[in-house]
C-alpha cells in the first residue's frame, strides 16, 4: 500500500500526463468534425466487425424461417402475376371487325365473361368447361360467343363451372343464315377439321355464294340474330339432292379457344327472336 | 518571488498575444506557422515538479486551441511536449550545474545547448500538432512540409526571443 502511494506520488505527472491528454483528446474529438469523424469511423470499425459476425450467425440461424416465408410470399406472387397475366390478356387484346360487330349486336345484353378452362375433343363429341356456373348466372340453353363469333350452347350448369356443347360437337345444331338473306338452315358438324361445319337445308333458290358470311339467324332464343359464324367456303348438294349444302369456315378456331362470353339474357334474346320474326312475316311497306 | 510569478505570466500573455495576433496568420508555403509559445516551457526554472510543466503546457495549449478554432490540437501537443522538456532540460544540463537551481538560458546552459535543447523540443511540439491536426498520414509531403517548416520558423522565433530575453537581463 505504501509502495503504491509512493508509486502514485513519483509519477504523478505521468498520470496528470494522461487525464489531460484524455481531456485534449476528448475536446479534438468533441469539437473537430473531421478528427471526430475519423475516431468514430475506426471505433465502429472493430464494432462493425464484431456485429457483422453476430449478425452472420443469426441470419444462418434464421434461414430456415426465412426460407419457408419466401416459398410462401413466392407461391403467392406467382398466383398474383398469373391473375395480373389474365388480366393483361384480356385488357390489352386486340379487338377483331368480329369482335367488335359481336360486342355491337350484344351491348344490350348481359354478357359473362367466362374462361375455357377445359377443351375435350373426343372424336365428334366435344365438350368445353368454362369457369362460369350457376353462382354467376350461367343457365343451361345460354348461348355462347367468343372473339371469332359463336362458341356454342351451355348444356350443364355447376355451381362454378358450365359445360358447352361447341358448334364442333355433332349434337351440336344452330340456326343461321347467310348475311343479307332470310333463308336459314342448321349449323351442323360431323367431325373432321375443326375449323369447318356445313349449314344444311338451305333452299335451292338462296343465292349463297362462296365467301358469304353466315351469321345467326334469330329462331332461336340463345342467341341474338346477327352474331357471327363463319364465311362460305363451298357450295355442295345436299345428300338428299333436295337442297344446298354450305360449307362453314367457322370464325372460331375451337382448337385454340381461352375467353369466352355467356349470353346471360336469354328473354332479351327470346324477344328480339319474336320481334325479328314478326318483321320478316309483316315486311314494312 | 511575486516578481518571477508576474515575469512568468507576463511571458505567458506576450506570447499568446504574439502567436494569436501574428503568428496565427502566417502561413509559408502554406502550412508552416511558427509556434514559439513552446519557448514558455523552455524557461521554467530547473527545480519544478514536472506535473506543473505538464499542467502548464495543457493550458498555455488549451488558450492557444481556443484563439484559432483548433480545439485539442495544441493542448494535446503541448502537454506532451511538457512531459518531455524536463527530460530534455536535464539531458542538456552540463553537469556542473545539475545541483543548482537556474532557469534555462543561453547563458546558464550555454547557447548550443540551449539551442539544441529549444530545437528537440519545437520539434517534438511541432511534429506532434501536426500529426494530431493533420490525424492521417496520407499526405505524408504536406504533413512533413509543415512539420519542418514551422519548426524551423519556431526555431527562429526563439531564438529572437531569447535574444531579446538575455540583452534584456545583460541591462
């Protein structure tokens, strides 16, 4: 104990030394930007290092959850972009003459939007599933139309999804006619390409030639008359020999289909048919 | 005794009015300031503790940081350099004079010692503000031109004054 206060007392200066080099040093740093900044750079340093360290280890320690939550957040950006997709695909599409003229003759009706969401071809017996179904309004005997013009007739309706009976399913039986004229037949396909169909039963005497449009005819209720169908690709005898046989280049390519349209008014459609049909029998003057 | 108090704070005064009102303005070659207010440590009698250097030089330093917006830089200097000059004084005593109390002077110590003696201790003072001013030695030219530089005007200045300070005593 007294070789310490001798100690302390000997050097005394030393110590005074070093509290007012503490002191000098403290007022350099305190009152000196650039030598501050210089102490507390290379002070954070060694802090910095340590820190970096630690952090390194609770990262890896936290990958696993890390891991998981960015498989989640990506399943569902990946569902995000597919709907953005859908969303693109059906904003920035190009409207066709046909489109437009569709969307024309349909503007005052219901429509729903629906999606193919399955394409069955099986032989002469497709079928199309559109995610549309009884919830959305969707009934049996509704009409369908697409881009290129009719799709086909809803046949069974789910609670989410409805099943069409297309033009290409040989069941399959719509009245058209060419545009222009009064003579109809049925929209009739039996198999084969599925870009082609044939209207049967039109009556010798319609002047039908190659390159007509054939467009709904209005007898029936499921779609408004007017809407496109195809164009002639072939004037033939029918098999009976008792009247012509049109072949249909169909406007809709059923091999490649994705959005459709469900005409969900059929009374509109009933009535136009009414009114249609009474102008054709009482011809304005 | 009140009489060497009153040559000692008069010495204090005169040379922080002469490195604040002249000296602080000169820059040759654009770094180098004299600085002989170190010359205040030199002539401290040869019988004090060596904390009252220390103490002193801190303070003398601490004026000095407050009249050139330098805080720290010459009160850390200084107050190394007061550690040192006692060493320094007592290596440069002859030895026939290590018993008695004098204060240190071209005539006590004899002029190349004295001279020797205020020349290691500039250079320690200088070559400390500069480094702690300067705190990196990226630019090694300019810090060793301002080192070298002021010493020598530091050195030229004491020697003045010291000059100055015998011719007095010789009256």
């Amino acid at each position: 104990m007294h070789n310490l206060l001798d100690f302390l007392r000997k050097y005394n200066y030393v110590f005074l030394f070093l509290l007012l080099e503490i002191a000098s040093f403290v007022l350099l740093f305190r009152f000196n930007n650039f030598q501050g900044s210089v102490w507390f750079t290379s002070a954070n340093a060694v802090v910095a290092s340590i820190n970096g360290v630690y952090g390194d280890v609770v990262a890896y320690l936290n990958l696993q959850t890390v891991n998981r939550d960015l498989t989640q957040r990506n399943i569902v950006l990946q569902q995000q972009v597919e709907q953005l997709r859908l969303a693109l695909d059906r904003a920035g599409h190009d409207s066709t003459y046909t489109e437009q003229r569709i969307a024309e003759i349909l503007s005052e009706y219901q429509m729903i939007p629906a999606r193919v969401v399955s394409n069955t071809s099986r032989g002469t017996n497709n079928y199309l599933v559109i995610d549309q179904g009884e919830k959305q309004g969707v009934r049996p005997e509704m009409g369908v139309v697409g881009g290129g013009g009719v799709v086909g007739i809803v046949y069974l309706v789910e609670a989410n999804h409805s099943l069409v009976i297309p033009v290409t399913n040989n069941k399959s039986s719509i009245s058209c006619r060419v545009r222009g004229q009064n003579y109809h037949g049925f929209l009739q396909w039996d198999g084969g390409s599925f870009r082609r169909a044939h209207v049967d039963d039109v009556p010798r005497y319609a002047e039908a030639k190659v390159g007509e449009v054939i467009e709904t005819s209005g007898y029936s209720s499921m779609f408004p008359p007017g809407i496109f169908v195809g164009r002639v690709r072939k004037v033939s005898n029918s098999p009976d020999g008792q009247s012509y046989r049109l072949e249909v280049s169909l406007g809709t390519d059923f091999s490649n289909i994705r959005d459709v349209s469900v005409i969900a008014t059929p009374h509109k459609a009933e009535l136009d048919s009414l009114y249609h049909r009474a102008d054709l029998n009482m011809p304005a003057e | 005794m009140i009489q060497t108090i009153l040559s000692r704070i008069g010495w204090f005064l005169l040379l922080i009015s002469l490195q604040v009102f002249v000296l602080n303005h000169i820059h040759m070659l654009g770094y180098a300031t004299p600085m002989p207010y170190v010359y205040f440590l030199l002539i401290l009698p040869n019988n004090l503790s060596r904390w009252v250097w220390v103490a002193l030089g801190f303070f003398l330093g601490l004026i000095i940081d407050v009249f050139t917006n330098t805080p720290g830089v010459a009160s850390a200097s200084l107050c190394a350099t007061g550690l040192l000059v006692p060493f320094l004084l007592k290596t440069f005593t002859p030895t026939d004079k290590e018993e008695e109390v004098f204060i240190p002077s071209s005539r006590t110590l004899g002029r190349m010692r004295f001279l020797s003696f205020a020349a290691l201790s500039s250079l320690v003072n200088t070559t400390l503000y500069f480094v702690i001013e300067l705190f990196s030695f990226y630019n090694w030219a300019s810090l060793l031109i301002g080192i070298v530089g002021s010493w020598v005007l530091t050195l030229l200045f004491i020697i003045a004054l010291e000059s100055l300070r015998s011719a007095a005593k010789k009256k």
